[in-house]
C-alpha cells in the first residue's frame, strides 16, 4: 500500500510539474505575443479591434453584473455584445473584456461612468455614446482617482474620455476617435481633463476628434502619444507643469497650444504638417516658464507663434535645439515682447525663418542657432560665423499690409522687388533680429 502511493504521488508530482512547465511556457509565449504586438504598434491599441464581430442581436445589459460585483472583483467578459450605460461606485472593481467584448451606450449619454477609485477598464471595445455637447456625452467619464483604462477602442463616442476633478488616474494603449458623420468643429474631444492632476496619458492615438483639451489641470504627464487629422493636438489652458514628451503629431490645424499655461515641460515631439489659415506647429500665449527643447517643428504654415509671451518678461522661455524647417513661417511674432531665448536651433528651408507683426524680435536673445541663409565665413573654424546674424524684412513688407499677398511669394516679380529692395531700398528695412554668434555648420543631433 505504501508502495502504490508513494508512486501515485510520484506520479501526480510528475504531472504538475509537467502541467506547472506547460503553463510556464504558454504564459512566457503569450507575453512574447503581447509585448511584440505592442512594439509594432507603439499607439494605439495593443492589437486591432476592427475586425472584432459579436452578435448584437444577443444584447446583455452590463450594469446587473457590475453591481453583483464586490470591490477586488475582477469580470471577465465572454465575447458578446454588452449595453451600457453603466455605472461604477465600487472602488477597486476590474472590468476586462478580453479582447472580444463590445460594449454600446445605445446612443444614451456615456457609456461608462467610472465614479470611483483604483478600478480598471481593459481590452474592450466601446461604442455608441449619446450625442450631446452639453452633457459631454462620451465613450468613458472618470470622477475618481487611481483609474487605469488600457487597451480600449472608443469608436463612435461623441467625446472619449472625460476626466473631471479626477487625480492619479492613467489612460494607456487606447485609440479614440469621434462621431464619423459630424463635421470637424462638431465632434468631440479625445479626452477633456477638467480640474485634473497628475494623470498619465501614454501610448494613446486619436484621430478624427474635435481637440484633446487640458485645462485648469496641473502635473499632469502626455507621453508617446499620436494625434492625427484632428484641430487641436492638445490645447492647455491655464494649466501649469505639465509635461509633454515624445509625442507625434501630422495634420491637425494646431499642433500644441499653450495658453495662460505655465512651467510647461515639452520635450522629443514632432509636429508636421499643420497648414491651413490658423495652421501652427506650438502656439505660445500669455505663458511663461516653459521649456521647449529637442522638438522637430516642421512642413506647416507656422513652426512657433508668440503672442505676448513670456506674459511675465522675467520668467523666461527657453526654446532650444529644436528643428524648425519647411515652415512658410519658422517663428512668427505678434508683439515685441522681451523674454524667450531661442539658443541652438535648427533653422532651414523656411520661406521666412522669423516675422514679426509689431517692429522686432531682437528684444529675445539669440545664441547659437543656425540659419541656412546666413551669408558668412567661419575663418577660425570654430563652427562660429565670424559676423553675427542679422535678420532684415524686405519685400516682406508687402504682406504686412495685405496677407493676402504671401501666395505670390517666390514669384518672378516678387524676386525682383525683394532684389531691387536688398540692393537700393526705397525705405529702411525693418530689422528683425541679431544672433551675434551663429552656427556656421548644423551639428547637433535631434
């Protein structure tokens, strides 16, 4: 007898162990899936829901297991189509949709109401909020702290997260986009954080959305996110030390806007292709403080608009080693305001690398840039031109008067009066800036 169980305990060693490998290797094997999936697609989602299919026709209302649910519960939904709206006032709950669930707020208000702390909502696809702006309608509104949404795809909500009065609270790995059959100016936004601090909002991609709007909203981190074909990438308003780091940016009407926003930290982006009448790369005012640095400004109407910043001439801000190029405007200046170093930046292939609307830019310090027209010698070869930058507006003149003369820029009687100006002006030329010690090589890396 002793014998019979000590080889069946042999045994049923023997097959834990061998499940105990298996399971090993599945979860190792998986993960593997899951990190490279998430590699190929650094945005957005972790892998594509658009060809996810569930049968609506079997609609199961969400909020009855939601509300069976203890806090430290976690649901996982089977494949199938579930009905919202639905509330959650249960701190501590996780809803995981696994990949394979829709959830549809059947046109009512918003889908998911988060009014609690610590909870998750993963791997799901929503759908279908209701319609209004004043409700602010939307695929999922947080009221509380130390949420986690990750890889969710919010498709056909009027806007796509409202973060309210909410803290600590992180937005991962979710592609949002808006009503298809609104107009860009009557969609919604991406995400709203209202009265909000210190939430992180990373690997994230919107697309076809009204704006994605920060404001009254402090310490809050937007990281490695992607916004495509929108208005407004981010517009902060009176929003202070925040942080904006390696994100991407093509084809929206504005790339950052920072107004009354304070101690900004932007840092690794690029914006391109921000045309049109109001089109910018990062509009700057009333806002002091902030630092710009290693970002690639470039194929758009402006790279850099200032409009009476810094606000306060003694908080400086510095604007350095970015690449702004290709730009029918590289920096654009509406007032003569004092106070923004612009020090080692990348000027090039810009129909004019600064204008200014009032008499000068010189009351901001130039240092070290480059400027690919400057006309001069680096005879000691320190890579330092041996006469300073000066920058003159010559025909330029002409679209100060009338804007809507700079469609005939590079035109052959344009490029004569500018040749004719340089070589006997009629009247002194308005004299933008100086930087007295230019880079004669571009060197730096971005």
């Amino acid at each position: 007898m002793r014998n019979l169980i000590n080889k069946f305990s042999i045994n049923r060693i023997n097959t834990l162990t061998s499940f105990s490998v298996k399971f090993f290797f599945v979860t190792i094997t998986l993960y593997a899936f899951l990190i490279s999936q998430a590699q190929e697609r650094k945005t957005g989602t972790l892998y594509s829901f658009e060809n996810l299919v569930v049968d609506t026709s079997n609609a199961i209302p969400l909020q009855p297991l939601v509300d069976e649910a203890s806090p430290g519960d976690t649901i996982l939904l089977e494949p199938g189509f579930y009905t919202g709206p639905v509330t959650i006032s249960k701190n501590n709950i996780t809803i995981d949709g696994q990949g394979k669930a829709v959830i549809s707020g059947l046109g009512k208000r918003s889908v998911i109401y988060l009014k609690c702390d610590s909870s998750k909502i993963l791997n799901l696809k929503i759908i279908d909020s209701g319609r209004s702006h004043d409700q602010i309608d939307c695929g999922i509104s947080i009221r509380g702290n130390f949420n986690i949404v990750e890889n969710c795809r919010i498709a056909d909500c009027l806007f796509g997260l409202d973060i309210q009065n909410a803290h600590f609270n992180k937005v991962l790995h979710c592609e949002i986009s808006s009503k298809l059959d609104r107009n860009l100016a009557f969609k919604g936004d991406a995400i709203r954080l209202w009265y909000s601090k210190n939430n992180l909002v990373k690997h994230n991609y919107w697309h076809h959305v009204r704006d994605m709007v920060v404001w009254y909203s402090a310490g809050n981190i937007f990281e490695e996110n992607k916004g495509v074909g929108n208005r407004y990438s981010i517009h902060f308003m009176y929003s202070h030390n925040n942080k904006i780091l390696n994100n991407e940016f093509y084809k929206n009407s504005v790339g950052i806007f920072l107004m009354y926003s304070e101690q900004t930290l932007m840092v690794g982006n690029t914006i391109m292709q921000s045309n049109g009448t109001s089109g910018m790369c990062l509009g700057m005012k009333e806002t002091s403080s902030n630092q710009i640095l290693n970002n690639r400004f470039i194929y758009s109407a402006i790279g850099i608009y200032v409009d009476v910043s810094p606000f306060v001439p003694s908080k400086m801000n510095t604007i350095e080693n970015n690449e702004i190029a290709f730009c029918g405007m590289g920096v654009k200046f509406l007032s003569n305001q004092e106070g923004n170093l612009f020090k080692h930046n990348y000027f090039h292939d810009n129909l004019a690398q600064v204008t200014v609307e009032a008499k000068t830019a010189n009351r901001n310090k130039w240092i070290n840039n480059y400027f690919d027209d400057y006309q001069g010698f680096d005879r000691d070869g320190d890579n330092i031109g041996d006469t300073p930058y000066r920058l003159f507006s010559y025909v330029e003149h002409l679209w100060d008067f009338n804007e809507n003369v700079r469609f005939f820029y590079g035109a052959p009687i344009l490029v004569i009066l500018d040749f004719l100006e340089r070589l006997a002006p009629f009247s002194s030329p308005k004299f933008i800036l100086e930087d007295k010690k230019p880079l004669f090589h571009w060197v730096g890396e971005l």
